[in-house]
C-alpha cells in the first residue's frame, strides 16, 4: 500500500486568514491543529480544513506547500475555492 502526503490549507473563523501546510497524517496534524499544538495557528482557532491534495511522493507534497503560498498559489486557491465562499459563507 502506498503512502500518501498531503498537503492542507485551513482557514480560521477569528481572522479569516489561511494556514498552508503538509503531512502524512491529515487527521492527526488537523487534531492538532484544533487542539492547539501547533504554534502558528494556537491563537488562530477555530480552525476548518477548507482544502487538501494527496501525493505519493513527499518531495512533490513539499513543493506543492511551497507553491500554495506563493502569489500564484494562492490565486490558484481562490479560484479553485471560489463557489466554497458563497455556498458557506456563514462559516466565515
């Protein structure tokens, strides 16, 4: 069975700011997320997972975390999330 890494990118309900990161485990790093345990997003919560993607190869998920946070990659992200604002707009 192949592994698989994702890459994640989680809004926050205080600020409305977005959190790209990357894991083997989504679940997991999510709970920690919520939980506060990570440092960078402790004072952003509540937090809701808005995107992920999966990969099989690390190196691809590190460079697809690096893209998303470029200009480019987060205009790919809006674009790509551009009907999940209307259609749950009350959650942000």
């Amino acid at each position: 069975m192949n592994k698989f890494y994702y890459v994640y990118v989680l809004r926050s309900l205080k600020d409305g700011l977005n959190y790209t990161g990357y894991t083997e485990n989504l679940k997991l790093r999510f709970e920690q997320h919520c939980n506060g345990y990570v440092a960078s997003t402790k004072n952003r919560r509540p937090l809701i997972l808005i995107y992920f993607e999966g990969s099989l190869n690390q190196q691809d998920a590190t460079h697809r975390e690096k893209y998303l946070k470029t200009h480019y990659g987060k205009m790919f992200l809006k674009n790509r999330l551009k009907g999940w604002n209307n259609e749950n707009s009350n959650l942000i």
